[in-house]
C-alpha cells in the first residue's frame, strides 16, 4: 500500500471515533436531565439495645449526590431540637439507615425525615413520626364494652400502644382484628367475625411485645319466640330475640339436626325456611351465633294437613282432582294421597292445595280420601265416588262367541278391568278404551234365548236396558251339569214327561253310577241311586211310559224304572249274547235292542242280531238280524238311533270300519231296509227325533255338525252346527225342542268344559 493510501485511512478513522463520541454525550446529556428522588421510610426498633434506627430511600437518577441523611426534630417544622445526621456522598442508589444517637425521652413523639443534597440544594422526602416508649410492652387497662357482637367495633384503653396502625396487631383467639385508629393510649378494632368461643382471648401486639386481655366475652344469642310454632316444609318462621348475628352467614339454624335457609338477619330477629328433610313431626330448633349453640326451649311442630274438600266428588279414572285445604307439603312427593288403600299420583302441590289423579287401580267405587303430609293423617268427610260406566249401544241380535262392540262412556282405560257379562256369564275382552269394548260373546248359557249385557267396574254393576237376541238354532241354556257323561250308557231318555240320565258324579268321575232327573223349570238335577250294578257299555233307553237299562253285565240283566212311582223292578235278562254298546230304539212302547260288539274277549266279537223286548209280557224276541257287510262291517258300536212314525233308524257306529251305511226297520214286516248313505263315516255320534225328521249330532271327538234326515225324500240334510264340537255325548226332546249335553275327556286329564254343558235346539 502506498503512503498516501495509509495517510487516507488514518483520517478516516479520526472522524468516525469523532462522531460515536460526540454520539454517547447526546445520551448522556439526556440522562442528567431526570432529578434524585428520596423517600423517608420507617423508624424501626432494635429490642435488644433499644436504639431506634431510621430508614430512607434515595435514587440518583446519574446525579452526583453530595450529602444523604436524615433530618430529626422534637415537631414536625424541625425547628425544635433538630438534629441532623450527614452521611456524606451516596456512593449507591437504594436503602440506607442511620441510628438516633440522642438520649429519647420516654414517650416523647419524634419527627423525622430523609434528605439528599446536590447541585448546591437539598430534597426532602416525607415526614414521619414515632412515640418513644423507652422500650416498654404494650399494656390494655379497659375496654369500652365486657359485652360485644362479632363485627361490632371495640375500643381499647391503654398505654404504649403504637400511632401507626401499621405496627400494631390485634387478634381475638388468634384471629385477626382490622384496626380502625391507634394512638399510643387509644385503640379501636372490629370484633372479627370469625374467632373461637364465648371469651376470646385478645391479644394486642406492637414492636415493643404482645399484651393479652381477657374480660370480654360474646353476647350469649337469645331465642324468646318462634312464630309460628307450628308450620309447614317450605314456610317461612320468624324468630325473635337478641343478640343474632347480622350477616346471614353468621347464623347457623337447624331443624332436627337438618340445616335451614335463613332468609333475613337483624340483631333481634332471624326469619329461616323450614326444612323439607325432617325426620319427624316435632323437632328441635338449635341456632348458632356469636360462637355459641343454643336450643329453643319449644320444639318446632309440622302442622297437620287438613282437607276442607275436593273437587269433583264423582269422576272416573284418571281424571284430575283438587283438594283444598290447609298444611299439604309444598313438594309434591312429600304428600301422599289414597283412594281407600290405593296411593294416587301427585301432579301438583301447594300449601293449600293437592292436584292428584284418580288411580287406575282403585278397589272400591267409593272411598275416602286420605292424606299422608308432615308425618299426619287426614281423612275426608265426604266420599269420593267413581263415575258409573254407561253403555250406550250394542247389537240387539248376535251369535254366541263372536265379536261384538259396546259402546258407552267412562270404562276403565285397561280394557281386561272391565268386567262384561252376558246373562251373569263372562265375555272375554278382546280390546277396548274408556268409551268402547270389543268382546267375544260368551257360549253362554242363556236360558231364556236372549241376554241382559251388564258391565261390572269394581263393585258397580250397570245393565244395558235392552235385551239382546241370539241368532244361533242351537244355544248353550246350562253350564253345570252335575254330572259327567262321556259315552256313558249312550245317550239320555223321556219317560212321563222327565228327563232322565245315567251317568257318574261330577266329582267323581271313577265312581259308581247314578240316575239322574231333570227339574226342567230351572234346568237343575235330582240324584238318586241304582239297586243293580252296570257296565259303561250299557243301554239306557225309553218307551215314553218308564225307563229300561241293559245293564251289560255277563248276568245280561235288564231293569225297568217307573217314574210315577220311582220303583226299580228287575226284568226278564236279555236272551242275547253280552254285548258292549248295543243299538237301541223304541217303537210302540217295545224295546229294541241289538248289533253292538263283546270288548271282553281278547279278539272282539260283533253282532248282527237284534231282539225285541215288549213290556206287557215281560218278554223277549229275536227279530231279524241287521244285514251288515260280512267284511269287516258288523263291527258297530255306540251307533246314532231314533224312531219315526214306527220306523226305527240306525246310522254310524263305524269303529275304524269306514262304513257310512244307514238303515230303517219296520217291524211290521220285520225287515232292515238300507236307506241312504250318511255323507261319511261316523262314530261317537247320537240321534233323535224331532218333527218328524231324524238328527244325528257330533261326528268323532271334536265334531259340531248337525245332518236331518229327510223320510219323505231318502236324504240327509246339513242342519245347524251344535255349538260347540262334541263326540260321546247324550240327546233328547222335550217339548219340541231337542238337547245335547255331556261328552269331553275323563275329569283330570285335560277335560274342558263343554262335559258339563247343555244345548237347546229350537227348530224353524
């Protein structure tokens, strides 16, 4: 590089140094602008030589401070006894201190105040003050008040307190006291409203050391009346007294050990809300205020409800309910409501008023109402009564089981609580509301052929005022035949006007046999004994006059019965061999009786022979025989018989046979004619005549059909259906009019009901 070159550079750095420097006095030009600041802090205590040392704060803001102290006078203008301590340069910014080396005189006040001094002028911070005790504790002589309230203020008298409230503490049993003023004889203070006990320990405390007080103690609260003493969960009670607290959070009130809302707070009054969670109807009341728990020498009672009424007295289920009265629980499940024994919901409650639901489940149209509140009991003086149900319309004409619709009003909502009866018999309900039912009409019976329908809603009883026909030929008149019949001596007889039949108690279905005699006016039956022994597969049959049983016994015995007398007298034993299940007729008071099978033997043995019986002589005699099929065809039993216009008739019987051949007699001539067929092969069945044309009713275990046979046509004609399905059962006429009855499983082993039922037939 060349000299001149270096000669460039060199002058180039001389101005750049020029610049930053004349740079850095700008900034520190600026600093010197801000002023010192002083502060005068404390005058502080050192108990273990009794020096008071004052304290002060200086800033320099970068100013050089040529003095720093402390000003120190008997007044606050420094003009007596002023003493100055001068402690030079300040060398740092911050705190500094400075003993007061002059003998104090004992509480004497002392002003005092820092200073600095710069520039040729000095700066003063705040003056402050201090009472000089020489040293001595704090001492309270007296208070203004032995007695006092938490929060109230309390003045204490004494020497060596302290004027600065910030160097002096006051606590009651270690809890804190705001000091309101302090001189050195004179304090005042606010009771705290949280401390401990009746006589709270007051402790007074300053640099000098701590001075306790112990005659003051807390008004004792006091209760003198509680209005009203008797009240409900939810009312609002007022206390009267002395010495409460103000705040509300200075009260503690319980009811039974439960707490309560204590709603306004005055010295001489507290007003609290009875609690809902009481656990009985007479409970203590206990307040704590001003640290203490008293008991109120009454104990708070729950009123008991009252019912004045309600409203309406009659209704129907789930209608809505107002009862009016006097100290119902405001909370609705703290009430409970009963219809006799049957608890009603609550929907709404008020101290003077109850809405509640007529329960669906009441157990009586009329109960009283009683109520449950306060842990007492109140029970209506006037009833309430349920609203009868109405019915308005059913179909005047109907068949027995099938559906029909009521209409009406005030039904219970659950269909099945409706109780609906055909002449005293149960419908079943199908479906329904409150103003309309659907049933089944019973089978029945109906003895009169037409029905009064009733409904029954608990102990109500209302009857529809029309009575209702049946359209159906063959109607159910009983339903309680004593007796059961299935296949028993088959079928049943007329003799001078009666109804008779042979068969087993109902209630013992095993047992011996009995006749039976129908009492026609009321449908009912009279029981009396038979003097021989029988078969099941016996004959009990009627020439009109008296009665006639083959007893089926290996005696072969055969027995008359006459009604007018009510004698049994044996009779001349059939000449035919034993037999099971015999056919029989009657023609001109003669007895036919044959064809039938022997169940005894290992393999059966069936007949075709017949024989006449005639009453007049006591005598028997074999007519033709009936001329059944030599394959497999004679084997009938339990066949269906009746006798027009002296012709005797015999069908069925078909036992696993198949064969549906039907035949005529005329024993005139003494000859079988086949007559028609029957439409199919039947057994179990039973015939009679009616108006000149045979019937021929039930087909196997579960049949209900009806066929006519036709005389003057050789035809047999479909009839009405018997009701219900029925096989083995027993027949008869009386009065033109036919009957079926009996028949079902043995009694035990899943009979129903239709064994104890009887059947009329009115024809066209």
């Amino acid at each position: 590089m060349s000299k001149q070159a270096l000669m460039v550079l060199f002058a180039a750095v001389i101005v750049f140094y020029s610049c930053a420097k004349d740079g850095e006095d700008e900034v520190s030009g600026g600093l010197e602008n801000r002023d010192p600041e002083v502060e005068t802090l404390d005058a502080i205590r050192r108990d273990e030589n009794r020096l008071i040392t004052l304290s002060g704060k200086a800033n320099s803001n970068n100013n050089n401070i040529d003095d720093h102290g402390f000003d120190f006078a008997r007044d606050s203008l420094f003009s007596k006894d002023k003493q100055s301590s001068n402690l030079g340069e300040l060398t740092s910014d911050g705190t500094y201190q400075s003993p007061v080396e002059e003998l104090l005189q004992d509480n004497g006040r002392y002003y005092f105040r820092a200073f600095i001094a710069y520039q040729n002028q000095q700066k003063y911070g705040s003056v402050k003050s201090f009472i000089y005790n020489n040293g001595l504790a704090p001492s309270i002589d007296s208070v203004s008040s032995r007695y006092g309230h938490l929060g109230d203020t309390l003045t204490f008298y004494g020497k060596q307190f302290n004027d600065n409230i910030s160097n002096i503490k006051v606590s009651f049993s270690s809890y804190y006291s705001e000091v309101l003023t302090a001189s050195d004889s004179v304090l005042t203070c606010v009771i705290p409203n949280f401390t401990q006990g009746k006589k709270p320990i007051i402790a007074l405390e300053n640099s000098n050391g701590i001075s306790n007080f112990s005659d003051f103690e807390l008004y004792t609260p006091q209760i003198e009346t509680v209005d009203p003493i008797e009240a409900v969960a939810g009312d609002t009670i007022t206390l009267s007294g002395n010495h409460f607290d103000t705040r509300l959070s200075g009260n503690r009130l319980s009811v039974g050990g439960v707490p309560s809302e204590i709603v306004d707070a005055e010295r001489t009054t507290l007003k609290f809300v009875v609690p809902q969670e009481l656990a009985s109807q007479s409970e203590s009341i206990k307040l704590m205020a001003q640290n203490q728990e008293i008991t109120y020498s009454e104990n708070l009672r729950l009123a008991a409800p009252e019912i004045n009424s309600f409203s309406p007295e009659t209704a129907t289920f789930g209608d809505q309910i107002k009862i009016t009265g006097n100290n119902f629980a405001r909370l609705a499940s703290a009430n409970k409501v009963y219809f006799g024994e049957v608890e009603a919901k609550v929907v709404n409650a008020e101290k003077d008023e109850l809405i509640v639901i007529v329960p669906d489940d009441l157990e009586m149209s009329t109960e009283l109402l009683k109520i449950e509140a306060q842990f007492q009991v109140d029970i209506s003086e006037t009833p309430f009564n349920l609203t009868p149900p109405q019915i308005s319309f059913v179909p005047n004409e109907f068949y027995a089981n099938s559906e029909l619709n009521i209409e009406g009003a005030y039904f219970h909502p659950d269909p099945n609580k409706n109780l609906i009866l055909f002449e005293e018999t149960e419908a079943r309900i199908i479906s329904g509301d409150r103003n309309s039912l659907t049933v089944t009409a019973p089978w029945g019976p109906y003895p009169r052929r037409k029905t009064k329908v009733k409904i029954k809603l608990l102990d109500l009883e209302v009857e529809y005022d029309i009575d209702l026909t049946l359209l159906d030929k063959w109607i159910m008149v009983s339903d309680s035949l004593p007796f059961y019949y299935y296949r028993s001596l088959n079928n049943a007889a007329v003799a001078q006007g009666s109804v008779f039949i042979i068969a087993r108690d109902k209630d013992n279905s095993s047992g011996g046999y009995f006749l039976w005699k129908l009492t026609f006016d009321d449908l009912t039956w009279e029981k009396s004994a038979l003097p021989f022994d029988l078969k099941w597969s016996g004959k009990l049959v009627s020439n009109d006059q008296n009665l006639y049983v083959y007893t089926a016994t290996a005696e072969n015995e055969f027995w008359e019965y006459d009604p007018l007398t009510e004698i049994w007298t044996k009779k001349g034993s059939f000449i035919g061999n034993r037999r099971d299940y015999p056919a029989q007729f009657s023609i001109n008071e003669d007895i036919y009786i044959g064809i039938g099978s022997d169940f005894e033997p290992y393999t059966n043995i069936a007949y075709t022979d017949f024989y006449k019986y005639i009453p007049g002589t006591d005598s028997w005699v074999q007519i033709s025989d009936l001329p059944l099929d030599e394959w497999g065809g004679k084997h009938r039993t339990e066949t269906a018989n009746f006798s027009v216009g002296g012709i005797g008739y015999i069908t069925g019987g078909a036992r696993n046979t198949g064969d549906y051949d039907s035949w005529s007699f005329n024993p005139a001539t003494d000859t079988w004619t086949q007559i028609a067929d029957f439409p199919y092969a039947a057994s179990y069945t039973v015939g009679f005549a009616l108006n000149g044309s045979g019937y021929v009713t039930g087909t196997g275990y579960s049949g209900k059909e009806s066929w006519r046979y036709d005389i003057s046509t050789n035809s047999w004609i479909q009839s009405d259906d018997i009701g219900r399905p029925r096989g083995g059962h027993f027949s008869f006429v009386l009065n033109g009019r036919a009957y079926v009855g009996g028949s079902g499983w043995p009694v035990g082993s899943g009979a129903d009901a239709a064994q104890f039922e009887l059947f009329e037939y009115v024809p066209d």
